[in-house]
C-alpha cells in the first residue's frame, strides 16, 4: 500500500555548528553509521523502498553517500575493510533514491509540499532523521504505523508523552482514545505557550500522510514563525475526517539536541560492542 518515504533533509544544523558547517547534520556518525542512514534503514524495514530526499545547498554528502564509490571499493577490495561497506551496499541495492532541492527553509510543510514531485497522489511516509527511534522489543516505528495504516487508511502522526515543561519545544494534539496507545485527533498545537498545551502527547518525527495534504498546504498561511507548518495542515485534516495520533512502541533519541545525540551514540554503542565486542 505504502512504497514511499520523504526525508526532509534541507536544514543547516545550526545547532552543532561548527561541525556542520561543511557536513550536513543527517550525515553526522552514531558510531558506525550516519544519521540518515538509520532512518533509511527503519524505511527499509517498513517495505518503503522509494526513498526521496528533500535537500538543499551543502548536502551532496548524503547522494554520495547512498550511491556506489569505486575508487574507495577498488582501494580496500580483498581486505577485512571490505566487510564494513556491506550494510551500506545492502540499502543501496534494496532503495530507488530521488532527490529535489528546498530553494527557501520555510518550514517543514513547505518541505513536505516541495517533495510532492517525487511522491505524486499516493499515500506516503515522512521520516525526520533528527529523531533516531529503535524498538529492541519489535517492529520499529515506521513498521508499526504502516500496519495501522492498514487498518485506518488515514494519516497518522506518532507521538509520545513528554514532561509538561518541555511541551513548548513540539507540536502538541489532543484527542480521545480509540484503542490503547491510538487517539483520534481532534486538536493539533504547533509549539504551544506554557500553560496552554492541550496534552502533553508530542508529535515526533514519524509520519504518514494521505496525498491530499498537499492541496491543503498550498492554500496553508505561514503560521509559528512565519513557516508553513505541518501540524496546521494535519489540524485541517482532522477537522474534515480522520487523523490518528499513535504512541509508538520503542525509544526515540532527540538527536536535534547536543544531549540527545551524545545519548543516541551511548546507546548504540553498546549495541556495536555487542555485535562487535570492544572496539
């Protein structure tokens, strides 16, 4: 039902400057692997094979990545370094790869709305690499919304309860249960005041959209900040029919934030030495 997977992927990273800027922040390592790489995988996974790439100025490093190097694979073929390419050449063989460019940062819904070239009238999933997401316990996240999809056939946001004071830093949605860890939103707040948070449900960076989210974000106003926000399109979904708000199960890794990527490669680090002892 589902075969595409949009990664916004046009940001500057300010946040970990001076680091990204020459490297695009998706292409910043957790341990053995990009960013990017982790999300396209979790795609992969969810049988998302078409995998097309919002980006901008300063991000050739991820078409470079995703695409054969023949000077570096001639260099070390026949040696024990050899073996270190192959989950990358696994993704590379398994994915068709698009790529368009965001001319101006305006918000994640202008992104989603540039990608629509790429994707066409279908449903489709959004993957923001920021939010690095493992389930040691199952399916990862994508995996599990694309079977709620089945069932729904509606758009679905993934969310997962935050501390109050840190409400302000996410779109926020309100809504009723409609079995556990499923609500349908009535509500959707993009970076509300404190005090004024419906919930603390968090959207995080795990989506699928139906395709006619891109007619309602061409009519869509800039909202916080001037950008054209998803959440505000998605609100306007809710009001004309269903949208599903899906606490997922597994762990998300805020990797936007310093803390949250040292965490992020804490984490998977001791999965590395598990698969390869102490490096």
């Amino acid at each position: 039902m589902i075969r595409k997977c949009l990664f916004p992927a046009a940001g500057y990273g300010t946040r970990f400057l001076p680091a990204t800027k020459a490297m695009p922040k998706e292409m910043l390592p957790i341990v053995d692997k990009p960013l990017i790489q982790y999300g396209v995988e979790e795609a992969i996974e969810a049988g998302l094979t078409d995998i097309g790439f919002i980006s901008g100025r300063g991000k050739r490093a991820i078409e470079d990545h995703f695409d054969i190097s023949y000077e570096l694979e001639h260099q070390i073929s026949g040696t024990s370094k050899e073996a270190l390419l192959d989950q990358i050449r696994d993704v590379i063989q398994k994915c068709t790869f698009s790529y368009t460019r965001q001319i101006e940062m305006r918000g994640l819904g202008h992104a989603i709305l540039t990608g629509e070239t790429l994707i066409g009238r279908e449903p489709f999933a959004v993957l923001l690499a920021d939010d690095l997401c493992v389930n040691d316990e199952g399916n990862g996240v994508l995996s599990q919304m694309v079977e709620l999809y089945e069932k729904y056939r509606c758009s679905i946001v993934a969310i997962e309860e935050v501390p109050r004071e840190e409400v302000y830093k996410y779109g926020v949605i309100d809504g009723k249960p409609i079995e556990p860890g499923v609500f349908e939103i009535s509500k959707m707040v993009e970076k509300p005041r404190p005090g004024e948070e419906p919930t603390n449900l968090a959207i995080i960076g795990r989506y699928i959209l139906t395709p006619d989210i891109f007619d309602i974000l061409r009519k869509t106003e800039p909202g916080l900040g001037g950008e054209i926000q998803i959440t505000d399109a998605i609100a306007e979904q809710a009001r004309k029919g269903l949208v599903i708000g899906y606490n997922f199960k597994g762990k998300r890794f805020d990797c936007g934030s310093v803390a949250g990527f040292v965490e992020a490669t804490n984490a998977m680090y001791e999965k590395f030495k598990e698969r390869n002892g102490d490096c």
